[in-house]
C-alpha cells in the first residue's frame, strides 16, 4: 500500500483556493506568533461569507476566516516552504484527504492530475486516509453547530471585530 508524501512543490498553497480557518486554528496561530488575536486576524486573514445557492434561487452565507493571500499565493509560503509548518491550520495539515476529496469526483480527479504526492496512489491507497477526511467533516459540522449557538457571529465566537465581509460565491 502506498502512502501519501508531500513533495513540497507548494501547488496547495497557490491558486484560486483559499484556506478556510476554525476558531481554534486562529486562537492557536496568534498563540504561535504571540499576538493579541485580534491583531493576528487583522493582520493575516481575509473575512469573507461563503455564499451557496440551490436550484430555486435560495442563498445562504457561511461566515469565514481565511489566510490572506499575496500573487495568489499564502501569506506563508515563503519559496515553496510553509513558514507555519510547525503549527499550521488543520485543512492544511489534512490537504489533499479533506472531505471533498472523496466526495467531489471533479475536485479529486483535478488533484489526482496537479498534486506530485498523489502521484502512484491507487483508490485502495487512498482508503487509508477516509479518517482523515471524516474528521474533516466533522469539524466542518462542529463549525456550524457553534456558529448557530453564536447567532452566525465569528465576532461573538473569537471576541473580535471584523470588517465588512468579502462575499465568495460556491459556484465560482
């Protein structure tokens, strides 16, 4: 059975994606850089709310912190190199095995093509990392549990002020 090796080649951390963060991402990063939270997320995310639709025309909006980007490129990949390795957020330590990759056919087949550390890897392989991803999915389904506690308030969850939302839409 083959495992997953990072090749470090920095593809996961350019591109149109973005790096969603959790509460406890944001609290662990500012800890790490020894910041007040606040400065820490003035400083290094984005604040966007992530717009899905349905068939009829219904829009909802998630509310997220996402790691600011420069030339489309995280803040923290300096050559190629997570300057955050030691202590970087959970969808990054779990990329490429977060949910989507076994849900999103589309999605998994564009990594299977762009991703080196995938290169070899069978379906059988891939099975090994379901873990991995459900615990993604998990954390994702806490999210939403705590933001419906805190009124859809990252404000009132991280004791922060935000500024004006960006609006990203799924179908982007």
């Amino acid at each position: 059975m083959n495992s997953f090796t990072c090749k470090v080649c920095g593809g996961c951390c350019s591109g149109d994606g973005s790096v969603f963060l959790f509460p406890e991402d944001v609290t662990e990063l500012a800890k790490n850089f020894s910041m007040p939270l606040q400065d820490f997320v003035s400083k290094y995310t984005d604040f966007i709310l992530l717009e899905y639709s349905d068939d009829v025309f219904e829009f909802s909006y998630m509310p997220y912190l996402v790691l600011k980007k420069e030339n489309d490129t995280c803040i923290f990949n300096l050559e190629k190199r997570c300057s955050i390795h030691a202590f970087k957020p959970f969808q990054c330590r779990s990329t490429p095995f977060v949910i989507e990759f076994f849900t999103n056919k589309k999605w998994r087949s564009f990594l299977k093509q762009h991703c080196p550390g995938l290169a070899g890897m069978t379906e059988k392989d891939f099975a090994q990392y379901r873990p991995l991803a459900e615990e993604s999915r998990r954390k994702n389904k806490d999210y939403e549990i705590l933001l419906r506690k805190n009124g859809f308030s990252l404000e009132k969850i991280l004791d922060i002020k935000l500024p004006d939302p960006k609006i990203i839409s799924v179908d982007d």
